[in-house]
C-alpha cells in the first residue's frame, strides 16, 4: 500500500488496525563506471515495497537525496546537508504523528545517512514532545539497513568474498539489476578490484583517493539473478524486523 496511491480515507482506515508507515531512504551519489546513480534509493525502494507486500504496511515517498557531500566531485551526485536532512526528517514525522502514525521504520541503502538519521531521530522525540501532541511519547524511529541484514551479509560474502567491498559493491549493483534489467551498463574496470583502505574525508579527496568511484569493489561479479536473491533475504528479514518493531512498547 503506497501512500501517494491511496486516498485519504484509505489511510485513515488504515490507521484503525495499524500505526507503522515505511519509508525508503537512499542517495542520489555516484556508484562507479557501472552503478547507477540512483543506486541506494533504488534498493532501498525496493526492498521497502516487497516488505510492504509482505507486510501490508503503507510505504511513503522514497527519500532519493540523502547525506553525500563526499561523493559531489563526480558529476550527477547530490546531496542534502546533515542540517538538511534533519529538518526535512521532521516534517515528514510531524504530521503523520499528528495523524496517529507512531512506528516509523526506514528502510535505508546509503551507509552516509545512518550517523543524520540517528541525530534526526533524536531532535524529532524532542520537537513533537514540545508540540504536546497526545501520541508523542509512544512515537518510535527506526532505520534498518538493508544491505546489513545477516542474511544479505551472507549471500554477499558466499558471492563475492573479498570483492564485495564498501562502495559501488556487487551486491548493490545486482539488486538495481534485478529491479531495472533493461538499465544494466557496462564498462572496463581497471582495476579489477577498486583500492581501500583510505579514510573519507572531503570530496576531492574521496575522487583522489578512489579514481573512478569504487571502494575495494569489483560490481562486474552482479547479475540479475544474484539480485534476486538478495532482494527475497533482504525483504524476508526486514519484513520480520518491522513486525517486531511495530509489536514492540
């Protein structure tokens, strides 16, 4: 059940029986000579919307552009500030709360968001409980990563070992393969395997440091069918987390 596809008296049926809402968060940063750009809001989407059928919870708008200022030295990344994403992380809870949501579980595929999502978490408790709205103490944040779940943790390193990597990973670029087949791109990666290794910092060093994009990576190894693999671990776990998110006090 997408939000932006149902009407306003869907959701407030839907609100009798439940009080959880999903939202996909990724980036919009650049992922290698292979990797779309769209690649952590492609899976995050994804999985999202297969948790949702499992699950039958309302999935909100994909949160497309996070927190990737490191990435901006190579052209067609975006980013939010931290401040940014905090504010805009609140005036999404804020009136969904006031509504009666209060389980809101993000389903996240960029490691760069987790440190400003925590930080937004933190302030949103602290501004509904200002506001003084009835639900504001039982108001619960939650980001699940998904390329962290235990079971996607395992088919990736059975799949691709070391070659994994930490960014522009085989892992990601086979889930945005199975999701958008006919958008699979080729390119000579030279090296085979992307160097690591050296810290993040700006994003001119990001680009000095890691030439075409890659960390530690080889995305050659992704197929469709490894992304499905992925994809059906990464939805039957998240959906068992939301479930207990949303029955937990």
């Amino acid at each position: 059940m997408q939000l932006h596809l149902s009407t306003w008296p869907e959701i407030e049926a839907y609100l009798q029986t439940s009080q959880g809402i999903i939202f996909p968060i990724g980036s919009t940063e650049q992922h290698g000579p292979t990797g779309l750009i769209g690649t952590d809001a492609i899976c995050a989407e994804t999985v999202a919307r297969g948790v949702g059928e499992e699950t039958g919870a309302v999935i909100g708008p994909t949160i497309n552009v996070g927190m990737a200022l490191h990435h901006t030295a190579f052209p067609g990344s975006m980013s939010l500030r931290p401040s940014t994403l905090i504010a805009l992380i609140q005036d999404y809870v804020k009136p969904l709360a006031r509504y009666g949501f209060e389980r809101f579980f993000f389903i996240n595929g960029h490691g760069g968001n987790v440190a400003t999502l925590k930080a937004a978490f933190s302030e949103t408790y602290a501004h509904l409980a200002d506001l003084g709205l009835e639900n504001s103490g039982r108001v619960r944040c939650k980001v699940a990563n998904w390329y962290m779940a235990r079971s996607v943790y395992a088919i990736a390193k059975e799949l691709y070992g070391h070659q994994e990597g930490s960014h522009a990973t085989p892992s990601e670029v086979a889930l945005t393969q199975f999701a958008y087949p006919d958008h699979i791109k080729q390119a000579e990666l030279n090296p085979q395997i992307a160097p690591s290794g050296y810290p993040i910092y700006s994003a001119t060093d990001f680009r000095q440091h890691y030439p075409d994009g890659r960390m530690g990576s080889n995305p050659a190894l992704a197929t469709p069918e490894h992304g499905q693999r992925l994809y059906e671990a990464a939805v039957k776990e998240l959906s068992s987390d939301y479930l207990q998110f949303l029955a937990a006090e």
